[in-house]
C-alpha cells in the first residue's frame, strides 16, 4: 500500500526492460505492487516484458520512451497515480565508460536530472536507485561496508553512480525525500523460469553473458581481461549475486521506503568473492560444455578485488543472499540454453 492511504502502491520502474529491472518488477508484481515501466530499448528488448508478464500473469503497462524527454515522461505520470520509483535506466559498462565518457555522462547524469525534475513536479518522493559498488572505487579495506569512503572511482561509469548518489543527498536533505540507494556489487543469473535473463545488446561487456554466449556458439571463445592480479589464480574476483536475489532486495527497499526512512545506503552482495576462472569452471559444470578462452589485456577501470561486507541490509532491510554460486550458473545456462538468440526475432529455417 502507498504510505498513509488504502490504495496499491504503484512503481514506476525505468529501464524496466532490462536484466536487472525486468527481475525486480516480476518481484514487485509477486509482492502485491503495482508496476509501470519505461525504458528507450537501447539496451533490452519488448520481449522482456512479454516474458514478464507470462511469468506473473499479469499485464503491465509499458511506455517505449528516453527518461531524458521530460514531456513524455511527463504524461506517464499523469496516466498513473505513481507512488515510487525505481530508478535502473542508464549506460551500464565500465570499459566502454572509460571510451565515450560525455554518452555516459550525457545518459546517466542528464537523464536522473530530468526524472528528478518530474518526480518533484508530481511531487513523487520516494525512490529506489541502482547504486553501484564502482562508487568506493579501488579498496582501502575489505570487505567493503557502506562507511568505506566513496570516490576515487577508476571510471566514468562509477563516477556517474557517485554524482548521482550525491544528487540524491542533496535533495533529500533540502526536499524530505525517502531513498534507497543500492550499491550492487556483480549480479549473475537469471529467473528459474527460463525466461528472463540477461542478453545485452551487441558485445556483452560482463563475464556471465559472455561465458554463456561462448557456450551456445554464438562466441568462439572468452576474453579474460588479465591472469596477472595479485590473486590466488591471477585473475581478478568479485562477489557475485543472484539477480534474483538481487531484485528481492529491491522490494526490501520499497518497505523500507514505507516507514519514511530519508537517505539510506546498502551494500547487496553475498560477502564473498569468486575469480573469473572458478566462474568459468562453475559454469561448465553447470552446461557439460567446454567454455574455450584466451588471456588478454586489463580493462581499464578494472580494479583486483572487491567484495561485499552486505551485514547492513540483512539487519536493516531483513535482506540475505540465499542463492549460491551453483544456482547462479545453473539459472543462467537454463536461460541460454532455452534461449541461444536471446530476446532476439527468432528466424525461422528456410
């Protein structure tokens, strides 16, 4: 319910298409919300939200436009009695930020200055926003809690989350809003249905969608970028998340939203970290396939290390990862699997 009436809250999701958001609205629509979504299919497919609704059973209103255009924007929340928001749309990759850093400061930073501008215009104060763990930038400590010091970002991309995170500070602080900022650290994975998944458009840039495509074929072989990291089998680790767990805890912030909670900040990640080589061999597992690579270059912006301290959310949101590194691959290689083009028209044998 909206706090203080009798009626659903009703979610305004952006980027709603994509991996990370077409999860978290099969999860609101589970937990009694209401759902609204927005997204340009710069980088997600109307298939997505076909599934979605297969999924919950449910029809879900959907409007193919750019957060940047304010006006239609605009008329979304003139159709829709919007209570909250969960902010996803933006460019998302850390290498390519390093590349065309005026796209990603264009999309990300000008694009949250306009949805902010109509959220304050319908005077909608409640807001969930995808973080990132590229705002602590290279460690100082690990794990990482949510006091570890922000900046020193290794990349655009981080950088934007961080300008947007400080965005969010000010306005709460001058305007009385409630936000949850969620610093994700990597989320794997994909819905047990099979269904849904994540399926970039053009050259994945994470390790997951890249392994899988290998696996099917549509990819001769995996890019590891750097075996020469100070870690135990040279290449770099990270905490990965299962994205459905991941957008559990997305639904754990709209809660959290509900008792007027003003600016929070948590960390989601399992606490532990993986190297790229365990996930392959994990994955093989998983698939009975062979998964081929070759040693490249770092990428830029990449940092060795980093995972999650996430005590935070599990005592303040009641929020745990339960899904392990085996249901990760698993869930992943069902939806390759099921789906070797992906979202993509499937052409039909001549």
């Amino acid at each position: 319910m909206a706090p203080g009436t009798n009626r659903r809250a009703c979610v305004l999701v952006t980027g709603g298409a994509g991996y990370i958001g077409s999860h978290a609205v099969v999860e609101l629509i589970n937990s009694g919300y209401d759902a609204v979504i927005v997204d340009n299919l710069s980088n997600a497919y109307r298939e997505s939200i076909n599934r979605v609704e297969e999924i919950t059973g449910s029809s879900i209103p959907f409007y193919e436009l750019d957060i940047l255009d304010k006006e239609e924007l605009s008329n979304v929340f003139e159709k829709h009695e919007i209570t909250h928001v969960m902010h996803f749309a933006g460019s998302k990759a850390i290498g390519e930020s390093c590349q065309v850093p005026l796209m990603y400061y264009n999309n990300n930073l000008l694009g949250a200055i306009a949805l902010f501008n109509v959220m304050k215009k319908y005077q909608v104060k409640n807001l969930v926003f995808s973080s990132s763990a590229a705002v602590y930038g290279v460690p100082q400590y690990l794990p990482i809690d949510e006091k570890h010091p922000t900046g020193g970002c290794t990349s655009p991309y981080g950088r934007t989350k961080l300008f947007i995170e400080e965005m969010i500070k000010d306005i709460c602080h001058s305007d009385k809003w409630n936000a949850v900022l969620l610093r994700y650290f990597n989320p794997i994975g994909a819905h047990i249905s099979g269904k849904i998944g994540e399926d970039p458009s053009g050259h994945p840039n994470n390790l997951m969608p890249y392994i899988s495509q290998v696996s099917v074929g549509r990819r001769s072989e995996l890019s590891i970028f750097g075996n020469d990291y100070d870690t135990p089998d040279g290449t770099a680790l990270r905490d990965y998340i299962h994205v459905v767990d991941l957008a559990k805890g997305h639904v754990k912030a709209l809660k959290k939203l509900e008792e007027n909670c003003g600016l929070k900040y948590y960390n989601l990640g399992i606490g532990r970290s993986y190297s790229v080589l365990e996930i392959v061999k994990e994955y093989e597992k998983a698939s009975g396939r062979q998964v081929p690579y070759k040693i490249v270059s770092r990428r830029v912006g990449d940092v060795p290390i980093l995972y999650s301290d996430p005590a935070l959310a599990e005592a303040e949101l009641d929020w745990k990862a339960v899904k392990d590194l085996k249901a990760m691959c698993e869930d992943t290689w069902r939806w390759q699997s099921l789906n070797p083009h992906g979202m993509r028209e499937v052409i039909s044998p001549s």
